[in-house]
C-alpha cells in the first residue's frame, strides 16, 4: 500500500505519516518513509509518502498511490500521475479549492472546519488521520491513537484524541 500526505509546510504532514508509520510498524508490517518539502519553513510545498508491506519494500518510494490526502491547494495537482482508479484521494473542502479530478474516487472534507471548531487548526492533520483511518481501514482506530498520544506533546492529548474521534466519525459517515 502507498499513501501520501499533501500540502504545505506547516501543516504537520510529516508528524501524520510518522504517526501512522508508528502505528503500522507496531502492527508488524514494514514500512519505508519519504519526505520532500520546499526549504521554506512555512507554506512551500511539503509531501511524505509512506510505502507499506508485510515484507522489505522493493523500492521505498511511492509509483502508485493508493490514497492521498490533500490539505492545500498547492498539492492538489502535483501528484495526480500517481492516482489510479482504485486510489482514494481525501482532500480539506476548505483549502483544496480545485481536487483532483480521475476515475480514482475523491471525497473533500471538512478538515480544517472541525479543527477549528475544535478550537485550534494546527489539529487539521489529526482530523484528516481519522477520516483516512475510518475510509481506508489501514489499521485498527485505537492503535492509531495510540501512536498519535506517543507521538505529540502530553499537553495535546485531550485535543488530539477529541480531533481523532471527529475525523473517524467524518470518515464513518461517508460510504467507503
């Protein structure tokens, strides 16, 4: 499996992945991370992939997405060559202005809306995990949170776990 998270620095893509690395990893399965960003500290372009098997990867970068998530307008084209029509693009209905368009399936969400009803945007990223964890079923809910309360600030946890369970019940109610 190939997955890759999208946007621009700032938005905490790389914590994402290394969450869901953890989680996975715990899980037994073997995964390779990638990271890319622009030498910009905020707002260039930043991508990570995650390639995920049960054995050694044969190559550790992404060639063909199975899903993508999208949390800025300034990702929203450049990876559509690696989408095919199985692939699952999950975009914020917010900040993704033009999604991807294919015969892969894409759903835009509001990402950004729930965390900052939440009362803070900087948990856009753990909302958008829990809608790809409820949409893609890459791993059990409560081991990825697991991985998220290991991996943030003891002072967050209460937000991350509340930003969890919201993007899990978004991700719930769309069909998969």
């Amino acid at each position: 499996m190939e997955i890759r998270f999208s946007g621009s620095g700032g938005q905490g893509l790389l914590l994402s992945a290394r969450i869901l690395a953890a989680a996975l990893t715990e899980a037994g399965l073997t995964v390779a991370q990638s990271n890319a960003y622009e030498p910009v500290s905020r707002g260039g372009l930043s991508r990570s992939d995650l390639v995920i098997g049960e054995g050694e990867a044969d190559y550790p970068l992404a060639r063909r997405l199975d899903v993508l998530l999208i949390l800025d307008e300034a990702a929203a084209t450049v990876s559509t060559g690696l989408l095919t029509p199985a692939s699952l693009v999950l975009c914020d209905a917010e900040r993704v202005t033009t999604p991807p368009r294919g015969p892969f399936r894409t759903l835009c969400l509001p990402f950004t809306e729930t965390a900052r009803t939440l009362g803070n945007p900087r948990v856009t990223n753990i909302v958008a995990l829990g809608a790809l964890t409820a949409q893609a079923s890459i791993c059990p809910p409560e081991q990825l949170l697991a991985a998220i309360v290991a991996q943030t600030p003891a002072r967050f946890e209460r937000l991350n776990r509340e930003a969890f369970a919201a993007g899990l019940a978004m991700g719930e109610t769309e069909p998969a």
